[in-house]
C-alpha cells in the first residue's frame, strides 16, 4: 500500500496528494509526478562517488504502486526522468522497461525538463511520448519550471524545484521535509526521486504547503 493522502480543491479541481510525493486528479484520470532524476545512483557511481544502488528501482515501485492504488489511466512525469545520458545504464534500462510492461493500459507522458534535454531522445519502443513545456490537458498547464498560469488555464503543474519546508522553532533547525507548495495558481511538486536533493521554499501570506513527513502529508 502506498502511504497516507489528503484530498483537496485546487482552481476548482479536486486532487489527492500522497505523502509518495504525487497527484492524483479524478476529473483526469491521471496521476501526476516530478523529478524522478532515474539512474542518478549509477552516475555518481560512474564518476567515483561510492552511493547506495537502488534507490532508480525504489523510485519506479513506488510510482507502480500509486498507479494501481488509484487505478489512473495516464501518467504524467513533470520533467527529469533520467537524471543524465549516463544514467541509463543496462540495468536502469531493463528497470524502466520492466515498470512500462507492468502497466500496457496506461498512458505515458513526459514534459521535457531541463535534464531531459540532454538525455536527448528516448527509445522509440517505449511506449511514452514527450511534450514541450506549455502541453494543456483541459484547464491545467503542464511544465516543468515554475511559472505564471497561462492564459485560458486555471492551474500550472511543475517540478524542478524540488521544494522543501525548513523546520525550527527559534533559533533551532531540526533540519528540512519536502513539500507541495501552491502559489498564485502553481502547484510545484516535490521530487518523486528517492535520490534527490531538496530546496527550501519561502512561502508567502495566501500560498499553500503541504509537508510530507514519513508517511503522512499534512497541510501547514
């Protein structure tokens, strides 16, 4: 099972958010996730860096995982699939490839990011299809970088920033969680990727936050 989820209105569209770090919107039938960064472990490892193997695995578990609990017929990765050319590595490869033949009936989207762009094209087999920044899937927009909610769509999704909440009292930090944070009309995901860093966020009076801690997601 994948871990807990509160349920929200947004622009007029209803969705639940997963402490798993995605989105799911009913009126779509479609799951939303950001950043995956996959094979990131097998290049740091490629240039020396001694970190943990699979973390890319854990990462497309637990996206198999929300698509079943929800049973969304599309999957939409807001940017930064693969974290390099290097990452795709044999073995992230047959991964990625693996979680594809798990789900024939769902469809598969990539709005291209910053990292996508130089991972330059996918396989031709694989069954997802990648789109600019700007795609429109009814009132939402789709990119990958935050920005102002274009003309004709009530609500921007994106990633990129991998935001965080720092937590404190006074003087004391206890350190940062990853957040979904929601201002003017953008709706900036946390990163899905189990190998990702994170990127404290200032919200402002009116913004929303919702903070996952562990299995749980809970709105500031």
């Amino acid at each position: 099972m994948t871990s807990g989820s509160v349920c929200t209105t947004l622009a007029g569209t209803e969705w639940q958010l997963f402490a798993a770090r995605a989105a799911f919107c009913p009126a779509q039938d479609t799951l939303f996730v950001a950043d995956p960064h996959l094979g990131k472990d097998a290049t740091f490892r490629r240039h020396g860096f001694p970190v943990p193997l699979g973390s890319s695995g854990g990462t497309l578990q637990t996206i198999s995982r929300l698509l079943v609990d929800t049973n969304a017929s599309r999957l939409v990765i807001l940017g930064d699939l693969f974290h390099a050319r290097s990452s795709l590595t044999t073995e992230t490869v047959a991964a990625v490839e693996s979680f594809f033949a798990e789900h024939p009936s769902v469809e598969f989207l990539l709005v291209e990011g910053n990292h996508d762009a130089h991972v330059g094209n996918l396989p031709l087999e694989w069954p997802i299809r990648t789109v600019a920044e700007g795609e429109r899937m009814g009132q939402l927009a789709l990119s990958h970088h935050p920005g102002s909610v274009p003309d004709g769509a009530a609500l921007l999704l994106c990633g990129h920033l991998h935001p965080a909440i720092r937590i404190g009292s006074g003087r004391e930090s206890f350190g940062k969680l990853p957040c979904f944070w929601y201002s003017s009309g953008c709706l900036v995901f946390p990163a899905i990727g189990e190998f990702t860093g994170t990127h404290v966020v200032q919200p402002q009076n009116g913004d929303r936050t919702w903070l996952v801690a562990d299995n749980e997601i809970i709105e500031l």
